[in-house]
C-alpha cells in the first residue's frame, strides 16, 4: 500500500492538490492511503519551504505548486 501525505494548512492550492491526489488514486484504483497533514512541525519535519507538499512513501516529491496529473500518477506508480 503506497502512503500519501498532502502537506498544507489548508490553501486553496492545498486543498486543490488533495482533491487532485484522491480524484487520480480513485480513478485508477490504486491502493494507496492519502492523509491531510496541516500540523507545521511534522510539515518542517519533511524540509519543504512552501506548501503545499506532496509525500509519497515518505518521499517529498514536490512543494509549492500543484503537480500535473499524470506526474502525480507516475510517482504513485512508481515512477
């Protein structure tokens, strides 16, 4: 099972990327766990400057934009 975590306080683009990750786990019936982190210390435990932060398997992947869809697909595959 892939872990998913959206980091932000919850933003317009947080709450945009969230939407996004469940809409594209959902979609393609990925077996993932997508959590809504908004605790700032675990945020900064991750390093990341600007929200929002995507963390797939304990990995930051991105921070401070809204990834494309099919970039968040591949790092949910793997990629």
């Amino acid at each position: 099972m892939i872990s998913v975590k959206v980091l932000g306080p919850g933003c317009k683009k947080c709450q945009t990327l969230e939407s996004k990750v469940r809409e594209i786990v959902s979609k393609n019936n990925i077996d993932a766990v997508v959590e809504k982190v908004t605790d700032i210390q675990e945020m900064m435990n991750y390093g990341i400057m600007m929200t929002p932060g995507l963390v797939i398997n304990d990995q930051v992947k991105s921070f401070g934009i809204v990834p494309k869809e099919d970039q968040i697909l591949k790092w949910l595959n793997g990629g």
